[in-house]
C-alpha cells in the first residue's frame, strides 16, 4: 500500500485536524506517495516560508486553514481556506505565511 498514513485509510476525516501548527516550524505529512504523485499536508506557522524555486511537475495546493501567500512567477496570490490555485510546472513559485496556515499540495508527476 503507499498511502504513508493509515489514519486516511477508509475513512472521512477533517483535514484541519490531522496536522497540527508547530511554533516556528512547517510541518508536513504525506498522505499519498507514489512514481506519478504525491498528496501532502502542510501546516505554516507564522513567518514560515518555502523559497522560491521550480518544480518540473504542475501542484495544486489547497488551503485546508487560514490564510496562504502564494507566489508564481513572481505575482502573488493570496488564498484563503476552501481556495485553490495551480502552480505549473516549470514555472518559479514560493510559499509565504504572513499567518499560519495549513494546505494541501497534490503533485501531478505524469
């Protein structure tokens, strides 16, 4: 099985309440890891921040809590929770959080 966590494993539970915020850290916990993609949860705390770089698969990250900063190509975005948004592939993209928060990243590797 590559589900890393079998508290996802056949039931319904409230993304929100699977991570939680850690002062001055990210945490993160994979939910699915497999050859053509991945899910991961994130929660920011306030202040944290993934610099900006280019990944060489399209992601689309969902806000699980709070409010997110996203930036690609140099335009920021900012998502609040139940918004998405699709960093393409190949394309510079960072992470800010002005406030903690949680998302959801899902990485399409095909």
């Amino acid at each position: 099985m590559t589900v890393k966590n079998a508290e996802f494993v056949e039931k319904g539970l409230l993304l929100n309440n699977t991570i939680d915020y850690s002062k001055d850290s990210i945490v993160s916990k994979t939910i699915i890891e497999r050859k053509k993609g991945t899910i991961t949860l994130f929660a920011f705390d306030e202040a944290q921040n993934l610099s900006e770089h280019i990944a060489p698969f399209d992601a689309m990250v969902f806000i699980v809590d709070g409010e997110g900063e996203i930036i690609i190509n140099k335009k920021t975005h900012i998502l609040k929770q139940g918004q998405m948004i699709i960093m393409p592939a190949n394309i510079p993209h960072a992470v800010n959080a002005k406030k903690k928060f949680k998302m959801l990243l899902i990485m399409i590797k095909d």
